[in-house]
C-alpha cells in the first residue's frame, strides 16, 4: 500500500479509502494508493504554505544542493523506478528508463541555473529627485503541479524543477492511474534534505482532488498538463481567482517530408515520433505529409519499419530485430482510438498497415501499430489528437499545400520538416502554427529550449531558462534619497 507525501510524513489520506493501480499489460493490481479527499489537499496546501517562508529565503546554492543529493538518490533507485513506471503506465522498459534520464537531465539543469536568476538595474530620470531602480525577482509562494499519465516522472519533473529552484514549494497531482513511480521520486527528494512541507504529492481523482487544489486559494500558481478540455475547466477554476496558469495541452503535430529529405532519416524520425510511448505522447508525429514524388519510396520504408514493432509486455525483451510496443493505457484509450480509426475508415480511408487489436492478450490494452492511407481531411484522426499508435500519411504536391493542410488543426503545439532546402525551411518556420518546429530532427522535448503550444495546444512554456520566468514574479524598486 503506497502512501502520500505530506509535511514530510507518509500519510494514508483522511478516508483511509486505497485504490489499485493497474498494469496496462495484464490487468493486474500493482500497488494501491489513497484516494485523496479536500481535507487532504488542505492538508498539503497548508503544509506548503508553511514552509514557503524559509524555503524562499534559502540561499539558491542550497537549494540547488538539496535538490542535486535528491537527484543521486533518485539515479541510485533507477531499475526500481523504471520497473514500477513500466508495470503502472505500460511502456517498455527501454523508454521507462530513458524518461527518468530525461528527468534526471532536466532537473539537474534547474538545480544549475538556481544562482543565475538575476534582476536588473535601471537608470531613472532625476525630475523627482536622483534614483534608480531596480527590477528583482521573488517567487511566489505555493505551486499545483498537475501531471498527466504519459509521462508521469518528465511531466512532474518539468514544474518542481523550475518551481523549488526559484523558491516555490509545492504540491505535486499525479494522474489517478499514474501515482506510484511519481510518489516515489517525491519521497526520494524529499528523504535526500528537502525541509519538509517543501515538496508534497496528493493522490486521487482530477475532478474532485485536482479540482480542489486548482481552486484553493492559497495555491497561487497552477501548472497543468493534461487534456485541452480539462485545461478548459481548470481555466474556469482558476481564472476568476486571477492564479498564474500555465496550460500543456494536446497536440497533432504535422511532419513534412520534402522531395529533397534523407528518407531513412526522416522515416527512423516518423517512427520515433509516432509510435514511441504507443503514440500517448503530446509531442508526437501524428499527421505525415510527403511531397508526391517520393510518397511511394517513402511509404515503403515507412511500412518495413512500424512491421518491426511487436506489442508485448513492457518488461519482455522482444528478439532482435523486434522493438517492443506496450499496451495502450486503458481500455477507454483503445477504445477511443479504434472509434476514431473507425471514422475514417468509413469515410474511405484505407490500412496500410496493422489495425487491429492482436489474438490472445485480452488483458491488456494493445493495439498493433497502425498507418493509414487515402484518410480524409475532416475525419476524427485529423481533426482530433489521436492518443495511440495510428497514423495517417497524406501526398501533397508543394509546399504550399503540405503547409495549408498542416494548418488546419484546432492545435499548435509541435511541427517538423525534413528538407535541405533553405527556402522551405525558412517557409515552415514562418508559417506553421505551432510553439516548435524541429528540421530534420525527431520530435523531443530538450531541456534546454522552452516548450509549448499555440491555438488549443495551451499557453505557456515549459523547459528553458525561460520556464523559470513563470514561477517568478518581478517587482519594481525605485531607490531614492541618495542626495
Ligand atoms: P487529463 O486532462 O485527463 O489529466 C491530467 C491531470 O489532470 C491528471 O492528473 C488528472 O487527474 C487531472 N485532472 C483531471 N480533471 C481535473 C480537474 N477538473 N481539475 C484539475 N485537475 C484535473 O490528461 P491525461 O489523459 O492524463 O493526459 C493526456 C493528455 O495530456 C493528452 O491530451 C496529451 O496531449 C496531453 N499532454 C500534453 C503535454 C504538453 O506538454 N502539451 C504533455 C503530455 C501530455
């Protein structure tokens, strides 16, 4: 039975209600965790609160030391962490682990820039007397850090980061089917020298636990990731209140593939993009458009690569040269994409390659990994985020086109082109609508550059030393009386 993290205390909720984590792959219990009620969540916003004083005033190299002793012992559990994220969440193993690296990676990149955040001096007019002024920076105060199922530990890692090294303490909502692999991460952190109250995490449903978080008010800073309609509603919550929002939402990232593009290259890039994580990743390949006099030659490698996946369990090896795919995450998730393939495939679209639910693994959620072709603009596997392993591979004649069609999207998060061509470079950049766009790169979430959407893809950014700009607030200084 896990537990919850509060005021440093492992604590079993005010119900005393535990509910099972399942593993996608069997349908089996892997732990159980407490369902969290308001008064727990009070509970944690108190205990934050709380040490919110002493922890701002922390020298920032003591900061930054606690959270790096927290990140050894996190690197020192790595198997464990790896094993328990494959069996809650589904991903094979390889890519548990390449998680908690990222998540590694973009923490120790905050717990470096924790003394580099710095204000500024500004020269002032004398009409009023000699002063000058001075811009600082000052955290502020308790921090909602709500994570969605994907990528538990990535998703977690990119809001306490930037929150704890700029002097936030906070209160980490994992997903209700995600808790355990996050909780233990916390509990590492915190065991390493975080004071307690610093880092707290609540378990239990969105809607009431998430929802009581957004709203309390003395949470003054939501960081979400999640589902656009659930971003909708925790804008509702949170904007009569004026909090600072942060919003990561979904996506359907385009990828253009020009005449002049490295094939190989660019299909190796697809395959990453689109079945990675089977395909329950924001940033992902979700819609591929291919300049019509390499679509054939194109398509060909692509289909020789998605045969190479096999669903299985996330912690069986597959032969070489197989590459594992785990299992959906729930079965509401397979269901809601086998509808949307369902949709066009009505409407005249055609399987290019698997499409159906494989033979004797009815406990687990695995769908063989799908492309399509001849799939019509307006159908759901366009016009909607596909969250699964299905992806549709238009012809398009120029550039023009490719990039009308990459367009027309209700979202905007990422986009990628594969090309040399230095105009159609420069014509992607310009003109697709999204917060990044990668050239001949697969589609990733570096640490190192700030990320995030457009249109219903959110606002915001994470990642970057521009992340930490939105768990600061910047005041104003006018120093006068100098004479
Ligand atoms: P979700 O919106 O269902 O849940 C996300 C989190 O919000 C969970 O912790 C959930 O318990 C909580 N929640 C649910 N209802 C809430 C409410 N009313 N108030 C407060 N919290 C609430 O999303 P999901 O299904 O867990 O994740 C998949 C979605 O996340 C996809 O749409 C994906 O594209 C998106 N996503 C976006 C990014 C990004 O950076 N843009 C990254 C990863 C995932």
């Amino acid at each position: 039975m896990a537990k919850m993290l509060v005021a440093g205390e492992w604590v079993d909720g005010a119900s005393r209600e535990h509910v099972p984590v399942l593993n996608p792959a069997t349908g089996e219990v892997v732990d159980t965790v407490p369902q969290a009620t308001p008064e727990d969540v009070d509970r944690a916003v108190a205990a934050a609160k709380a040490s919110f004083p002493e922890w701002s005033r922390t020298d920032p190299e003591h900061r930054a030391e606690a959270l790096r002793r927290g990140l050894e012992r996190v690197r020192a559990c790595q198997d464990e962490i790896a094993d328990l994220l494959v069996r809650e969440q589904g991903k094979p193993t390889h890519e548990a682990l390449a998680e908690l690296n990222h998540l590694l990676h973009g923490l120790a990149y905050y717990a470096d820039l924790a003394s580099k955040l710095r204000g500024s001096y500004v020269p002032l007019p004398s009409h009023l007397g000699t002063s000058f002024g001075l811009v600082v920076r000052r955290p502020l105060g308790v921090v909602a850090a709500i994570v969605p199922w994907n990528y538990p530990l990535t998703l977690m890692g990119t809001k306490v980061g930037p929150a704890l090294i700029a002097g936030n303490t906070v209160v980490v909502k994992p997903a209700s089917t995600t808790p355990l692999a996050a909780t233990r991460v916390v509990g590492l952190l915190q065991e390493a020298g975080l004071p307690p109250g610093v880092l707290n995490v609540v378990t239990g449903p969105g809607r009431v636990v998430g929802e009581h978080l957004v709203a309390h008010p003395d949470v003054v800073r939501v960081a979400f990731t999640g589902e656009t309609a659930t971003g909708r509603r925790v804008m509702e919550v949170a904007g009569p209140a004026f909090k600072r929002v942060t919003l990561e939402l979904g996506g359907s990232d385009p990828v253009i593939v020009c005449s002049d593009a490295d094939l190989d290259q660019a299909v190796r890039g697809v395959l990453v993009g689109r079945y990675w994580n089977c395909g329950q990743s924001c940033l992902a390949a979700k819609r591929v458009y291919v300049f019509e006099d390499v679509y054939e030659p194109f398509l060909e490698k692509l289909l020789a690569g998605v045969s190479r996946y096999e669903p299985g369990e996330g912690w069986v090896r597959p032969e070489r040269p197989k590459i594992r795919i785990g299992p959906l995450h729930t079965a509401q998730q397979r269901a809601e994409v086998l509808a949307q393939m369902q949709d066009a495939l009505q409407r005249g679209a055609r399987v290019a390659y698997g499409g159906r639910v494989p033979e004797g693994r009815e406990q687990g959620h695995f769908l063989e990994p799908t492309v399509l072709v001849d799939v019509p603009h307006d159908s759901r596997v366009v016009q909607e985020e596909v969250f699964g392993p299905v992806l549709p591979v238009f012809r398009v004649r120029d550039m023009d086109e490719a990039i009308r069609l990459a367009n027309d999207s209700p979202y905007g998060l990422g986009s990628s082109i594969w090309t040399s061509n230095v105009r159609w470079i420069h014509k992607a950049v310009q003109e697709l609508e999204a917060g990044m766009t990668w050239v001949n790169q697969v589609h990733y979430g570096y640490d190192e550059l700030p990320f995030g959407g457009t249109k219903q893809s959110g606002f915001g950014k994470e990642h970057g030393v521009e992340a930490l700009d939105y768990y600061v607030e910047l005041k104003s200084v006018v120093v006068g009386g100098l004479g």
